[in-house]
C-alpha cells in the first residue's frame, strides 16, 4: 500500500517533520525523504536546530500551562496547585469539625448512636486527606514555578 506522503505531510508541524526525518517514527525510508522534502520546501535551517528546539519547548510548555490553569482541568486528576491546596482546605476543615463534634457532641445523628471508633477513623481519614492535599499543594506548586522560570529562561534566549 502506498501513501501520499506529500499531501500527509503538508498537515504536520516541523517538529513532527523533524522526528521523521530523524527516524524516531517507525516509517518508511520513503516517509523520511519526503519529511525532508518538505521541511526543505518551508525554509528549515538544518544547521540551526537548537533554535528550533528551544521553540517547541517553549511551545509545549506555554500549551501545558494553558491545560492546568482551564476549565479542563477540572476534570482531569493533573490540575493545577489551586485545586490542591482547596482539597488540603476542605480536608482540614471537616477534620477539625469531626474532632469538634468527638470532644462536644454538637452534632446529632437520627438513630442516637455514636460509634467513637467511627469518629476517630474519619477525623484520621480527612487529616491524611488534607496532609495528601498539601503534600501535593507544594509539589505542584514547585513544579509549575520551575515551569515559569523555564519559559522566561526560553524566552529570553530565543529573542
């Protein structure tokens, strides 16, 4: 079976070119030939790959960015050090209402029954839940700082 690869490639990105030309797909010598064929045919200087590299860096770390500070990340499990720190929040704040309600008695419960090792259970869980919560606030927190400065870093070199 043969492709069209010229009109396939004309869709790709230069760095999807590039891997092709640089065999990092499992394609055909023939696919590798006219991925040269056409990063040649848009102007890809060759001898100035580092630039390029620096910019699909860049690239995929501003698109990262974008993902983890959207709206779709609220329905993944990677989200940004917001939604963490308000799991770490919410941890706390039931934790420290069911210790209240261990040593008080405030809230009531319609059988009448309290069973105290259930309470100590759930004051354990949502203390480990916001410790988890927290653990994870710093991470990325860390991380996305570590991504900003990578993105001036990249920015300034590419100017």
């Amino acid at each position: 079976m043969s492709y069209n690869w010229e009109k396939i490639f004309k869709n790709k990105t230069n760095e999807e070119l590039y891997e092709i030309f640089l065999g990092k797909q499992q394609l055909s010598a023939e696919a590798k030939g006219f991925a040269e064929k056409e990063l040649k045919s848009r102007n890809f200087n060759f001898d100035n790959i580092g630039s390029y590299k620096k910019k699909w860096t860049l690239e995929k770390l501003i698109e990262e960015e974008r993902n983890e500070s959207g709206a779709y990340s609220l329905f993944r499990w990677s989200s940004n050090s917001k939604h963490s720190l308000m799991i770490a929040v919410g941890g706390t704040f039931l934790g420290l209402l069911m210790t209240f309600d261990y040593f008080f008695g405030f809230m009531t419960q319609t059988n009448g029954n309290k069973n105290q090792y259930e309470q100590i259970g759930f004051i354990i869980f949502f203390f480990a839940f916001s410790i988890i919560g927290l653990i994870t606030y710093f991470t990325k927190k860390k991380h996305e700082n570590k991504r900003k400065e990578k993105i001036k870093e990249l920015i300034n070199e590419i100017k």
